[in-house]
C-alpha cells in the first residue's frame, strides 16, 4: 500500500513560506514540512498565470503540448490528468479545490472529471453552490482589504477543502491512495478570519521591499513598461493596505494545511507528501503587480517541499513538469513516453534545465497585454527569456539575484546566450512546441541564423504507448518519429 498527498496554494511567493531564507512570513506547518523533506531552492512553474502552470502540473505536458495556453482553455481531448494515469492501477484518486482546467469561468463547472472520486470533488462553483444566497455568495467575494467584518473560518473555501480532505484521509487510510488538496487561497480576495490581519498588525508587518522594488526598466521589454505604467500611480502604502492581506490568508493557509497534516500523523500514516504553488507576485518588484508575461523569479520560481522519498539536492532546478512523473515512480507506475518531465528520483546532482513558457492570460480577456508569446530556460544559474514580438533577456542569476541587469547584448555573456538558445530551440522542437519557428531562432542578437521555409525541416510526429501513428507518406506505421519532411 502507498499513499501521496500533493498539496497547495494559488499565489505564493517562496518568501512567502518562512522555511525560505529571509522570508517574513509565519508558516510553522511548512516549516515542520521542510525539516522533514527536502525544501527546494530552485523549483520553476511552467507558466506564470493559474490554467496554464495547473495544466503542466497535473498532466505532465507543458501547456502548448496539453492546449491550455491561458485561463479559460480546457484540456486537449485525449490529454489525461493524474487522477486518469493512477487510479486503474488500483489508487484512489481525490481532488479538493481550485481545478481551472475544464475551460470553464474562474470557478469551473462544477463537475468531477474522469479518474477522480466523486464524492470528494469539490471544486469552486461546488463551494459556491454550497452557500446559502447571494449575499453570502458576494461576500465570499468581497477583499479583505475592503471589509470591516470577521469571516468566520467555517465559511471560507480553504477550511471547507481541508475538512474534505480529512474526511478523505479517514475513509482510506488503509488503502493506496493520491490526495490532491488545491486551495484557491491566497489568492485575492484574501477572505480569512480577521485575527490574521490583526496579527500582522501587532507584529508591525509590512509588505517586503526589495532590491528590485520599482526597479529601472531601461533594458526590458516594451511589455514589461506597459505593464509597470499600469502601475505607476500605486503607492507602496495603497501596495502594503492591499498585499497584506495576501500575507494574511497565507498565514490562515499554513493552519488549514496544518490541520490536514496533523491528521496525517494522527492516523499513523507515511505519505509521500508534495507541497507547492502554481505561482508567485511581482508586488512592484519591477514595478509590475501581480503575474502574467514576464519570466522574473518572483513569479516562476515556486515553494516546492517534498516528503517521504530520497531525492536530489535541494539545489538541483526542478519543475513543476516532473511531479506526475515522479509520482507515477513512487507509484511503480510506468511513465508513459508522452510525459515531457522526468521523475525526480532519477535525477542525479548538478546543473539541469528548466523550461517556463508563456501564451496569453485569458482567452476571454482583452487585457494584461493580449497575446505575448515568450519562451524561458533556466539552468538555475542562467537565465534567458525570448519575448517574440518584444526584445530578450539574459540574466546571471548568481551575480544578479533580482534580475535588475539585462545582459542580452553583452559580448561577454555571448557564448552562454547562444548555447542556453540552442538548448530552447532544441527542447522547443523535442516537444513539439506547436508556436515554433524560425523567428525564436533569428533574434537581432543572434548572428549566422537565417529565416527559412523549412525551419528544422523535420517531422516529428507523437510517440505514444498504445498508439503508433502513420506516415503520411505511405499510410504505414511510422519507423522514425522525428525524420525530415
């Protein structure tokens, strides 16, 4: 019998979880989590914004392999989630909370999707549905930063997921199980008891200002001005009334969670447990608030702690990409060849590549700047990010920690530039990146590359375990995936 519990949060920064060096906040449930696993220092989403960093989480396929490129996109037909690649081998799957995966609004439809159980599908237009009129519905609605009254706990989303989840937890203790509890919290509204805000009061908190905070935008993209002009009127004191309470329900999130992981211990039980967030926030470092395109650490680099299995170093980057896989390993599931991340336990130390993308926010939003296709790697040292329509970035992520010197230009840097590039491209084309093209190759920087018709001038059709496709050229079975045109 083994048992997982992958659990977490929407919107939260690594300095958002006290384990962190320097971080300000109060979370001793993840700090107990990150003495007893491995807290990673180096862990990257696979998108900046909610649908698409959910989607490569749960199946395995970066967003341009699994069509959810923004909010409001429903999964490929044919993609499975974890719950559909686990559960025929005889575990019980469970989802509770934030899903943002059936193309549905911000709340979804309400409807469990195959591979998970029923009776504990309880995603946001269930917590909706759940209240008792509309007045309690708006109110749920309603910012922290904006109320005078006390939520009770009760009411809020987080407390009624947590308490599903124990439910849950009780019903299948001794059967092979994988519990994924997913709070919306602390996403805005921020709604928690008002004794967190009061809390941070009498200890005087104020959100954190960084070296980056409002930083020149002389060398970044268009977008990134655009974006930060958006702004540009906010002063650090409205940031601080209306961001504190981020920090907040971040603290009311840690209890939650820590309810849940105290019934664990109280059951007796020894599962592989995964911690993490789709996201983090800009809070004007840069200028920018909130999340979306841009490749900046405060947004992609995620809280990842991992329980319960040997591991790489803490150091070692890491997606959000490999979690399905390294799951399916604890699982003695066989990974199928379509997942695009590799199982953290084969892993070995070093340097790794990490890849970020980013496609739009919403496809039924005219805003945060439309389309805006960008293409990051990461070799947790290293950093470039291709903005297609815009100009690119370079950082040296040792010397420059904040991201504040652009070094895209910089003869000096050239050959680490060119080689991260190709690397891109060449994982671009491995996974089939349905937006490549020779315009991510033919950058203004980028000298002895030329437009062609051809690009690669490869085929590269899908491997699949149960499937193998045909050739166009004969209506055969393909012998070769990848061959030329």
């Amino acid at each position: 019998m083994k048992q997982a519990i992958l659990i977490m949060v929407d919107t939260q920064r690594c300095d958002m979880v006290g384990a962190y060096p320097g971080s300000p906040a109060k979370t001793p449930a993840l700090n107990k989590l990150a003495k007893e696993g491995t807290l990673y220092q180096k862990a990257y989403t696979c998108a900046p914004v909610c649908a698409p960093a959910r989607s490569a989480l749960f199946t395995g396929l970066y967003p341009h392999s699994n069509g959810v490129v923004a909010n409001s996109t429903p999964l490929n037909q044919g993609v499975k989630n974890a719950g559909q690649w686990l559960s025929p081998h005889g575990i019980e799957c469970a989802y509770m909370g934030k899903w943002h995966l059936d193309g549905g609004d911000y709340f979804g439809y309400g409807s469990c999707p195959e591979g998970y159980n029923p009776r504990y599908w309880y995603d946001m237009k269930n917590y909706l549905d759940s209240l008792p009129d509309d007045d309690a519905r708006l109110l749920s609605r309603t910012p922290m930063a904006q109320r005078d009254d006390d939520p009770p706990r009760e009411g809020t989303y987080a407390h009624r997921c947590c308490k599903k989840a124990i439910e849950f937890l009780e019903e299948y203790k001794n059967k092979s199980f994988f519990l994924t509890l997913s709070l919306d919290e602390p996403h805005d509204p921020f709604v928690c008891p008002r004794s967190y805000m009061d809390g941070l009061d009498r200890r005087g908190f104020k959100v954190p200002k960084y070296p980056n905070y409002r930083a020149p935008l002389d060398d970044k993209p268009q977008s990134h001005k655009i974006w930060a002009g958006r702004f540009e009127s906010v002063t650090y004191e409205e940031l601080d009334k209306n961001q504190r309470a981020l920090y907040a329900c971040n603290e009311f999130c840690d209890d939650e969670i820590g309810r849940v992981l105290q019934r664990v211990e109280e059951l007796g039980l020894e599962p592989l447990i995964i911690y993490t967030a789709d996201h983090g926030d800009m809070l004007l470092s840069h200028g920018l608030v909130g999340k979306g395109a841009a490749m900046y650490d405060e947004i992609t680099r995620v809280p990842l702690i991992i329980k319960g299995q040997d591991l790489p170093s803490a150091d070692t980057p890491v997606s959000h990409i490999d979690l399905l896989p390294t799951l399916m390993h604890y699982f003695d599931v066989k990974t199928p060849k379509a997942l695009q991340g590799r199982a953290l336990q084969s892993l070995g130390e070093g340097s790794r590549d990490v890849f970020i993308q980013y496609t739009r926010y919403e496809t039924d939003h005219d805003g945060f700047m439309g389309y805006q296709p960008i293409r990051c790697i990461t070799d947790g040292r290293y950093k470039l990010v291709i903005n297609l329509l815009d100009s690119d970035e370079l950082y040296d992520l040792d010397s420059d920690p904040y991201e504040m010197k652009n070094l895209i230009e910089d003869p000096a840097y050239a050959g680490v530039r060119d080689t991260l590039h190709d690397r891109l491209i060449a994982q671009m084309d491995d996974t089939r990146d349905n937006s490549r093209g020779y315009q991510w190759l033919c950058r203004p920087w980028r000298e002895g590359v030329e437009p062609s018709f051809d690009n690669s001038g490869m085929t590269r059709q899908a491997v699949e375990d149960d499937y193998v496709q045909l050739d166009y050229s004969t209506g055969l079975p393909m012998e070769e995936a990848v061959r030329k045109k």
